[in-house]
C-alpha cells in the first residue's frame, strides 16, 4: 500500500470487503427493504447512492425499481461490484452529475466525515445540495456519537479462514475523530497495515453543516428501518434532510 495517499484510498482496497464481509449483500438487500418500507426511500424515482463502495445497496435499490446510480472512490470495490454502468468512480467533493438530477441521495453505514478537514465535510454536503431537486432528500446514516464513544472497543482479534485481523480502535477527543489501526494478516504473507479515521458528528452538529449546505432536517431516526432515536442508547442516527 502506497503510505502517502489518504487513508480513504489505501483502506478501501480489496481487503476490506473481507474486514467487513458481515455487511453483506444479503444484509444489504435487508436494509434496503426497511429503508423502503420505512418510507425513508420512495418506490419510484432518482437515486444516486453517495459512496457506495460495491453495490450492496445500490444493486437491491436498483431491482426494486429505483432509478438508482452509485458514486465511490475506490476501482478496486466497484470492480468487485460489478458495477460498471451502475456507478461511477468519482470523488464525493466534486459530484460528476448535474445539478437537480436526484430526488434522493443515499450517503449509508457512515461514509461521511473521511476527510481531515471540515471545509472538506462541507463541501460534499454542498454538492449533495447542488445534484438534489429543490425539494429533494438527503438520507444520511451516520454513527451517533456519544454512543459509539461510551462503547469502543479497544482491540479485538480475529481469525477466519487462514487469516488474522487485529484492530486497535481508540478516540482523538481534539480532533473529534474514531481511529481505527487494521492489521490485516493471511496465513504466510507478511501484514499489511491501515489505519481508518472518521470524524464524528453530534447531532446538533451534524444538523448545522446540513443547514449551512441548504439542507433542512426534517427527521432523525435510530435504525434504517424507521425506528425513534435514542440520544443514549441508539448506536446510530439516520437523518433526513429536505433540500431547499
């Protein structure tokens, strides 16, 4: 792994389908069919899957009707994918799509806040604003703070199938960011190392950057399937936010 890209490249290889293979396609579908039924996504329209990684959203979206597309960074998850015509390799910062062409945006399983500034944060949610219709929704799934914080787990050690996989987890209070150290070892290779790093988002904080990129939240949920939020105790918060 080239050391001198952002985390966000060297991460998003094709070791991190087997890191998180429990997010599944199956698991996928499932989340899917509660955002629909929980009338989070509409049964018609355009979607663009913001950071899809490879397409286990994107591809149930899409067969149930959705005009869906997906955007990501990484060659090697849309490869994976297989979603040559159904997304695009691009960066979240300059949406290669034009303005007004969505009805939603999806941005799922907390792929925003990557970036090592805010003016960065800010301007995803500007160009989310700028491919929405005036009226349109962002759905944004994003870990809830206070809980992610109160329940880190320090390390945790794993093996499956000829590999092993250590990951050190530890929270950066000044720059409000969960780190998470990767060591990613099959069986006779040598280690390989990556560190993730995201920027956690309060909710009233996480409303304010909406509102400043015109985008009004309107509902925050627990779960993708509708459920309250909990301050306390829910482990993530699903906001919407209308485009104005």
């Amino acid at each position: 792994m080239d050391e001198s890209q952002p985390w966000f490249v060297r991460a998003f290889a094709r070791e991190y389908l087997e890191v998180y293979r429990h997010r599944s396609p199956v698991q996928g579908q499932q989340q899917v069919n509660q955002l629909l039924g929980a009338g989070l996504l509409p049964s018609r329209g355009r979607v663009l899957d913001l950071c899809c990684g490879a397409g286990r959203h994107l591809l149930p979206m899409r067969a149930s009707g959705l005009d869906a597309v997906g955007l990501d960074l990484s060659m090697p998850l849309l490869v994976a994918g297989k979603l040559e015509g159904a997304a695009v390799r691009a960066d979240a910062r300059a949406i290669p799509y034009a303005s007004g062409r969505f009805d939603v945006v999806t941005n799922l399983f907390s792929s925003f806040g990557y970036f090592p500034d805010d003016g960065a944060h800010h301007r995803v949610l500007q160009e989310v604003r700028r491919v929405l219709k005036a009226g349109g929704t962002l759905v944004i799934d994003h870990m809830n703070a206070e809980v992610t914080i109160a329940n880190l787990e320090p390390e945790s050690t794993e093996q499956r199938d000829g590999l092993t996989l250590v990951q050190r987890r530890r929270y950066d209070p000044k720059g409000r960011r969960v780190i998470k150290d990767v060591e990613y070892t099959p069986d006779g290779l040598p280690p390989r190392h990556w560190t993730e790093s995201v920027r956690l988002f309060k909710p009233a904080e996480l409303d304010e950057f909406l509102t400043q990129a015109g985008l009004e939240p309107t509902a925050r949920f627990g779960d993708l399937d509708g459920s309250p939020f909990e301050d306390s105790t829910s482990r993530r918060q699903v906001v919407v936010a209308r485009a104005r």
